[in-house]
C-alpha cells in the first residue's frame, strides 16, 4: 500500500497484517517501531560507517537490509526469506540499489542459516514470522547454537520478538538466550513489559558487553520511547522461565484481532 505522505513509501501487508515499511527515496527512514529498535542496535554494532557482514533471517521489504546498506556503505549481507513469490514482488515493485552488495535466498530461515560460514556475520537479524507467528523452530537453544556458529567472536543476535499477557514467550525467550550468550538486553515498550498490551521486544546478544547505556538513551529519546532492560533486573524478569528446547518448542502467540486494526 502505497504512503500517502512519501511520495515513494510503501507499506508491505502479509495476509492483512503490516509487515514492513519501506521508502525507495530514503532507506534510512523506519516508520515501525520494532524497526527503528533494530535500527538502533545496527547503529551500534560497529562504529558508524564502518562496513559489516549481516545476516537477516526474514526478509519481508528488506526494509533494515537497505538501512544496513545506506548506513553502512560496503556492507556484505545475506537475506534468507522462505517466501520466493514474496521475494520476486519485492525485486519487482520495490528493487534496492543495485549496488547494495545483498544476496537473497528463498529458504527457511533455519536451513539458510546452515549455509553461513562458521564465524562469518557481524550481525543476525532475526525477524521471522508466518501467520503472524514465529515458528517453533526458530525459538530453541538449538536454533541460537547455530545463530552462535555463524556469528564472529562478539557478534550479536537481534531478534524480534511479539508477545501479550502473561508474557510467558518472551520469558522463555530470554532464558533461552541467556543458556546461550553472556550478555542481553532487552528493548520494549514499558506497557508490553508490564503485560498491558501486546506488542514487539527486540531482544540482544552477544558474548561482549552491549553499549546499553546508548541502546538506552536513545530508545528513550525515540518517537516511539522505549525501555531497555539488562543484567539482573532482566533475569529476574523471566521469573524462573527454562530455556526453550527444540523438543518443547511451540510458535509465538498469535496477535489479539485488535492488533492489526
């Protein structure tokens, strides 16, 4: 659906529901707020400027692709989207810049992500879902074992996480991570946390210390202001939740309707 306010913004909808933003005439412009938090850890996964090597599971627009693209100048990324029609709409009514060094592959997120060399990614976006969920598969230590493969020494893992009342996914989600990585943070807005609404959390990981108090000050100062949550205050969020196995896995919570209204 096309912008009424940019002249080339376009809002990429998935059986109904937004998926992705993107405006052609400025790819360092995010309009959703899961997006603009991405965009945030993007921003400071590396000094400004400097060129990384990116993986994002979940395609969508390639809306933070092109950011990283933009941001980033010389840049190497891989985009896995399961969708192939979905990738040619893409290609065919909202190409990026030929120049962007982005490889796109029609695979499942899990499988696509086997393929990346050990030690390869600066950064895995991970920003997977069908039918408005993120599949079991994508929610395991099992899946983050191979998130961890791929990843360089002190890479991160951003993930898009959605969940409502009584927040029992996110919780395992962060226990999860933390069977995994050393260091988390997590970015939402403070009436999902306190399971008021439903809504998105973009959750941090990496063997190195996170620049949280960056990460802090500007999901603050953000249109859309957000809370970040770390260390101790963040373990004690899950309350005891167990980190989630391929064995037990099950898919995110469907939206509530309202959501999407």
């Amino acid at each position: 659906m096309p912008d009424r306010e940019r002249a080339r913004g376009w809002t990429l909808l998935i059986d109904g529901a937004p998926q992705s933003y993107v405006d052609l005439d400025d790819p360092e412009h995010l309009s959703f707020e899961y997006q603009r938090r991405l965009g945030h850890v993007i921003d400071l996964v590396a000094p400004p400027g400097r060129p990384v090597q990116a993986v994002h599971l979940g395609g969508g627009a390639l809306t933070l692709a092109r950011y990283v693209a933009a941001t980033r100048p010389r840049s190497t990324q891989q985009v896995v989207e399961r969708d192939a029609a979905l990738v040619q709409l893409v290609r065919r009514e909202l190409p990026w810049e030929r120049n962007a060094r982005i490889r796109v592959r029609s695979a499942d997120a899990r499988e696509g992500l086997a393929k990346v060399p050990d030690g390869w990614a600066d950064l895995v976006v991970v920003d997977v879902f069908s039918d408005t969920r993120t599949p079991a598969h994508l929610t395991s230590t099992e899946f983050l074992d191979e998130v961890r493969r791929a990843l360089k020494p002190g890479g991160v893992c951003a993930t898009n996480l959605a969940d409502g009342p009584p927040l029992a996914h996110l919780r395992g989600q962060i226990a999860t991570a933390a069977a995994r990585f050393a260091h988390l943070a997590l970015i939402a807005d403070p009436a999902v946390l306190r399971g008021k609404r439903f809504g998105n959390a973009v959750l941090v990981a990496s063997d190195r210390p996170l620049p949280v108090g960056e990460l802090t000050r500007r999901a603050a100062s953000d249109p859309y202001p957000a809370r970040v949550e770390h260390g101790r205050a963040l373990v004690d969020f899950t309350g005891g939740a167990a980190p989630v196995t391929d064995a037990v896995a099950v898919a995110s919570p469907a939206p509530p309707p309202s959501v999407f209204r």
